[in-house]
C-alpha cells in the first residue's frame, strides 16, 4: 500500500499549458475620436489611426474594423483597414473632400473579433463603437473663370476705352463672394 512504510511511491512532473479562449470583446479606450484634413488631401491619404483595446492573448486579439454610418456626405467617402502589425484603425480618404460642400463628416467605427469563440456567444457581441469626426480644413482654390476659356475679338479701328468684352469669374470657396 502506499504511504505505508515498505510501500511503493513515485514522483512525475506533470506540465499544464493554459491557453487563452476569446472571452473578451474588443474595446475602444474613448467613445468619440476627431481628426482634420485639408480639402486637397489625395485618395489614399490616411486620416488618422484608431485602437480598440482586447485583454485576450494572440490572435485572440485581431480585429477588424468597419466604418458605418457617414452622415451626410452620400457614404463612403472613407474606408478602413486594419494594420497586421498594430491591429489599428487606418482611417483613409475614398472621395475627394470639398471643404465648401461639407466641412465634417462623422463615422461610427466598429472593432469586432477576427475570431469568434462561439461557447461565448452568450456573453453577448463580441464588438464595439466608437465615433469618429472629420474636419475638412479650407484651402484657398483660385477663381474660376465662365466659361473657363474664350474668344474676344476687338477691332483694329475700336476707340481706347471700348468694351471689348464682359468675363466673369466666381470664387469656389465662398458662394457669392466676389473676386478681387
């Protein structure tokens, strides 16, 4: 018997991995971001980047992220990506930006596990939200002239002083402003 004295006993090591389930949902560290651009900014240009935070370990942490809801501008004037490396929010412009035409833009960026656990789905959604502003900053764009080109004949008799012709031309920032 063992324990008894003259009873047989033996020692093993014995080595337990815990690995880490996807029990936690991803979580931005605010509710509201705000970022600006200028209007002239090309496509492509990244507008700002955005974590949301996961207390999981390893891939258990990817997320992805998606951008919903732009109020106002007709929709995608943004995109989205989610960097492999950071697992940030690579906000980045779609459309051309027009500083006139709307001079914010408001965004609701969701994180959501790249990797759901299903025996958590009771846990509820494994996401979250947060709202991102955009202000477009004001670049000064030349006048426009109407019609962008034109032929003014004058005669070569004309006296100095004669009205040759009327051109007009229009300031695209500001409605109604004139040109100087």
């Amino acid at each position: 018997m063992a324990g008894q004295l003259g009873g047989l006993s033996g020692s093993t090591t014995v080595t337990i991995v815990v690995t880490d389930v996807n029990d936690n949902p991803p979580r931005f560290p605010q509710k509201m971001y705000q970022f600006s651009i200028q209007e002239s900014a090309p496509i492509g240009t990244a507008v700002g980047r955005v974590k949301a935070e996961d207390s999981d370990v390893g891939e258990n942490t990817d997320m992805t992220y998606l951008l919903k809801e732009e109020s106002g501008s007709g929709g995608h004037v943004f995109k989205v990506t989610t960097d492999s490396d950071t697992q940030e929010a690579v906000i980045v412009v779609q459309k051309h930006l027009d500083f006139e035409s709307q001079p914010v833009h408001t965004v609701v960026l969701e994180a959501l596990n790249k990797f759901v656990d299903p025996r958590f789905a009771d846990l509820g959604t494994f996401r979250d939200q947060a709202i991102v502003r955009v202000a477009v900053t004001d670049v000064d764009e030349p006048p426009e002239f109407r019609p962008p080109s034109g032929l003014l004949e004058v005669q070569e008799d004309a006296q100095v002083g004669s009205l040759v012709g009327v051109v007009t031309a229009r300031d695209p920032d500001a409605a109604n402003r004139p040109v100087r």
